[in-house]
C-alpha cells in the first residue's frame, strides 16, 4: 500500500501533497509506538513471571531445611543461585528479647549477622525522618559495608526487606544484593520480596521459639 502511494505521489508532481501518504506515514508511527508499548509489556510480564518462580523456589526450599543452620547455609548458597544475586546478609538487632531466647549462644552470632537496635531502620531509611518502608529497591547506599563487608566494593543494588520476627517483634533485615545496576531498581514492585519476607519471618520465629 506505501509503495502504490509512493508512485502516485510522483505522479501528482511537485505542489500536490496526496493526504493519503501523510495519513500513512502518521499510522506507520503510530504502529511503532505500539509494537514498542506491546514489547515492553511482554518483557515485564516474563520478568515478573520469572520473579514469582525464583521467589516459589526459594520459599519451597525453605520449608524443607529442617534447623537453623540448614536454613543460612542454604540461603548464602542456593537462594543466592536461584534469585540470581551476588549477596545475601540476615541480620538481626540485638535486644533482651533475643538474648533470652534458647537459640541464644556463640555459635548463633556465627550464623548470622547481629546489630544493635534501631539499625534496621536507620540503615533502611539512611537516617532520613520520612516513613520507613519494610522493602526497598535502590542502587547500594552509603554504608553499604556494614552489611556486606568487603564485598560492598562491587556491589551495585540492593533489595533489603525489614523482618519483624515472633511475638517479641525481633527486628531483623534480609539484604539482597547484585553487581548488576538495574537488578533492584524504585520502579519494581516488591509484592513478591514481601511475601519471601513474611515466609522467613516465619521460619526464623519457628526456631527461635
């Protein structure tokens, strides 16, 4: 249909302007822009498709280690592998809530990472005085190494879920970290990080009691 426009153009001369080829070149970039709009929901459909199973995955697993040790080996291994992240860090605030509970020795503080209070939301909000949300998305921040060490150097996003754990409301975190710049991002949603959340929430509270 362009090429017949196009020949027709010609033969109209030089001061006739044929308003079925404006019309065309219009449609033409109006489909562009949707096959590129259509693109686009298709990628975030598979990529949200693709989140929702590595996060099934994870939970899965986690149902199946039968202590905490089990628990934080698997993490630092095969979650890492299977939500495709360089670093994970669980850490909790210690209180008298904690020390009083029968999970409490040196061979815990071995496991996993432990912080004085109020760190959670101090390392989550960086000290700012705006409402703290359980899940971030953002590039690694200032003092990124107090969570992963060394590590922190090449580490580019990170994805850090506050815990709030049994009927004494531990306070933990869960910091999902990539050398990848656009792997946690503010536009994401975090639905799924909450869910993955609340099942370790629950796993933790079990062996803590």
């Amino acid at each position: 249909l362009r090429a017949l426009i196009e020949a027709s153009d010609k033969n109209l001369g030089d001061k006739i302007v044929d308003l079925r080829s404006v019309a065309m070149k219009k449609m033409d970039g109006e489909l562009k822009k949707l096959k590129r709009s259509n693109q686009q929901v298709i990628a975030t459909a598979y990529e949200n498709l693709v989140g929702m199973n590595q996060v099934h995955q994870v939970v899965l697993k986690s149902l199946e280690q039968n202590n905490f040790d089990e628990f934080i080996t698997n993490l630092n291994k095969e979650v890492c592998d299977i939500l495709r992240v360089d670093c994970i860090r669980l850490g909790l605030e210690t209180h008298s809530s904690l020390q009083n509970t029968k999970i409490y020795d040196p061979k815990f503080s071995e496991l996993l990472d432990l912080y004085p209070v109020n760190f959670v939301n101090t390392y989550i909000s960086q000290g700012k005085n705006n409402s703290i949300n359980d899940v971030v998305l953002r590039p690694t921040p200032k003092g990124s190494e107090q969570l992963y060490g060394e590590l922190s150097k090449n580490l580019k996003s990170e994805g850090c879920i506050k815990l709030k754990i049994g009927s004494e409301k531990i306070i933990g975190i869960l910091a999902l970290a990539s050398k990848e710049r656009e792997k946690f991002t503010a536009k994401q949603g975090v639905e799924l990080l909450k869910f993955m959340g609340s099942v370790f929430e629950r796993r933790i509270s079990h062996w803590l009691n």
